[in-house]
C-alpha cells in the first residue's frame, strides 16, 4: 500500500523519475591510479578513494553504493553521496544525473538515511549488493521541482549548522590535545615529577564473578566503556559469563592484545559494578587521583613507556605486571589535581560540543521524516512557483 502524500505530489521509482547514468563510470585499479595522481577526486560508494589527473563527470550528481556494508547502517552511515564539480566515480556506486522530474540532492536527500535492505542481494559473509535493477524497482515521491529545491536548500542550511559544529568539536579537540602535550607529554612538562613505579600507585582486582549476569556486561572500545547490549545491540557474550572479571565504580580497564600497538584505558564511572571479559586487566588507583590517570594513561608518553613493555610482533600483548613493575615519571597528588581540573574541563567542553552536534542531527533526521514525505510542507517562493 502506498504510504498518503500531498495531492500535488506524486509517486515513481528511481528507474523511472531518475536517470542512472553508470556509463560516466571509471573503473581504475590503486595500481593504475598511483601512476595518475592529480587534483579531481576519485569517488567510491562512502567517500573519496584517491585524487588523479583527470575528470569524467563535471556538474552535480547523487552517488548511491552498488555494494558494501555502509546498507547494514542506516543510523550512523549515509547511503548516498552528493558531489559537485570535476571528479570521477568507480564502478561500485551508481550515478543518479538531475532529470525534468527528480533533481540530484532530492534523490541525495530522500535516500541518505533509507533503508534497502529489502532490495539488496547478499555477496558473501557481511557483504551486500544493490544492483541496478533493484535500484530503478525502489519507490519514490517527488513534489515539483520547485518545491525540491526549497526542501533541498532548508537541508542545505541545516547541513552548514552541522559542518560549523564539527569544526568546533575539531578546534577543541586540538585545543586539548595541545593542553595533554604542554601538561604531561612534553619533556618541559615532567621536568620537576618526580619517578615512580606504577604499581606503587595502582592495584590490580582479581575479583570474579561467582554466578551468571551477576553484574552487567561491559565492552571496553577505544571509544569508551559501553553496556555490551547497547553497543552490539544485543549481549554477546557465552551461555554462562560466571568467572568474568569484576569492574567496581571507578576502576580501569584494558585489552591485553593490541593489533596496532595501541592501548586504551577506559574508567567505569557511569555504574556501581559490571563484568567484563577475562581477556581484559582490571586495576583502580590507590595512591593517586583517578581523574588524572585518566588522562596520563591515554597520553602519548605514557604509549612510549607501554611499547617498551608489550610483547610480540603485528599484535602486541600487554600484561598488568608488566605494567606495574614499570618507572614512569609521575607529578606529586597537588601537580595531578590542577593537572586533570584543566584536562576535564576541557574534555567537558567537547562532549557538550558533540551532544549539541547529535541534537542537532536528530533534529535533522526528524525534519527529514516530515520534509520527505509530504507531511510537512515547505512555502516556495511566488518567483520560483510561477
């Protein structure tokens, strides 16, 4: 059943209102492009691949994958793809071009957080395919021209109040990777710390779960410490997690095997207790401000000191002895306070920054949901209606 739109609107398909422009495809190998490397970007189905020296398709075109996971995504990843200017596109997106009945940015804007699965064929484990049959069998609605535009220029506007929001966030996050560099990275900043073995200020918990979902589950990313049901959408782990590590507020985490060297130290703060996987260190601070080894931890110094510690080649392995039993330089309890007021402060300013930025983009996906579908209507000027 076809879903009610405005009187004045209509309903098509992509094969129909759009026109699919493939043939302006260019199909070139990594090999080939790195003998062509120039200015003209070289588009895939999610983004930029490369810049080389030529261009096939000048103007404003939609691009919509033919294959790729981003179509298990909806919510966090885009569908399609709006570019203007000179710039070349591979043979894993197809190419909408403006036509008397749809324009490009409508097409763009209509599918961008759609949808597709019921038309996608699987490709192997994880791997998705969108045809161009399937493509021109998709629904759509279009209002007139004009009124596409209007609606295409509100998210015009919308869009610009997400970029100015991003650069924001961008600006602090430098601002903040320049306040961790002059407080504890850089050698001025240690000069007068004095140097401590690690286990002399932390202590390792060896508690263990003694029954099934005892606590809640934990995933510990380098994104941050999540209930395992809501960063999977669903608890993962096996049948029976009796035996797991015990997490109390405010003690650390980490994965001991890194595949690029990289260790990330989360801090639980949000829940009283939780469990996590054995193949994680748990440990808390005994002798110095939690705040502070929050942010010393993640620093770049304190990487240096761990790659010296990690064992193995690729895929680095890292022990809560091995860090215990290390010398780090380390600031007296007075020195560790001024030090993580500043940093939190700052880190404070960034999550603000980026709720702001996901109000403003639920505000966006909800202005979408009306706009697109005719529920909301948006005036067009006399001068563009006439």
């Amino acid at each position: 059943m076809k879903a009610l739109i405005p009187k004045d609107w209509s309903h098509s398909t992509v094969g129909d209102a759009c026109s699919i422009r493939n043939d302006l495809r260019l199909p070139i190998s990594r090999e080939e492009r790195s003998g062509m490397s120039g200015n003209f970007p070289y588009y895939g189905p999610t983004g930029v691949l490369d810049r080389i020296d030529g261009y096939r398709l000048d103007g404003t075109y939609a691009l919509i994958g033919e294959d790729g996971d981003h179509f298990l995504d909806v919510e966090k990843k885009t569908q399609t793809i709006l570019v203007s200017g000179k710039f070349n596109v591979n043979n894993h997106a197809h190419v909408i071009e403006t036509t008397a009945q749809c324009s490009a940015e409508w097409f763009y804007n209509y599918f961008r957080h759609r949808s597709l699965k019921p038309y996608l064929t699987r490709q192997g484990a994880g791997r998705y395919k969108l045809n161009k049959a399937a493509l021109q069998s998709i629904p759509i609605v279009l209002p007139s021209l004009n009124e596409q535009e209007a609606i295409n220029r509100l998210f015009r506007e919308w869009s610009k109040a997400v970029e100015i929001a991003e650069k924001q966030i961008e600006a602090k996050e430098k601002r903040h990777a320049a306040l961790v560099q002059f407080l504890i990275t850089s050698v001025t900043a240690r000069r007068h710390w004095g140097t401590v073995e690690f286990g002399n200020v932390v202590a390792e918990r060896n508690e263990k779960t003694e029954q099934h979902d005892q606590y809640p589950v934990l995933t510990s990313s380098r994104r941050g410490l999540f209930l395992q049901s809501e960063y999977f959408s669903k608890q993962v782990t096996s049948e029976d997690n009796t035996g797991y590590k015990v997490m109390r507020c405010g003690d650390f985490t980490f994965r001991s095997m890194s595949d690029d060297g990289r260790f990330v130290f989360n801090r639980l703060t949000h829940y009283d207790a939780g469990v996590i996987s054995p193949a994680y260190g748990v440990f808390r601070a005994t002798d110095c401000s939690p705040a502070f080894l929050t942010h010393f931890m993640n620093s770049s110094y304190f990487a240096n000191v761990l790659n010296r510690e990690s064992q193995g080649g690729t895929r680095k392995a890292l022990r809560f002895s091995a860090i215990a039993s290390t010398e780090i330089d380390f600031p007296s309890r007075q020195q560790q306070e001024n030090i993580a007021r500043i940093l939190d402060s700052s880190r404070n300013e960034i999550d603000v920054e980026k709720e702001r930025l996901t109000q403003l983009q639920l505000q966006i996906r909800g202005l979408m949901q009306k706009l697109l579908t005719g529920q909301w209507r948006v005036k067009v000027p006399e001068a563009e209606a006439a």
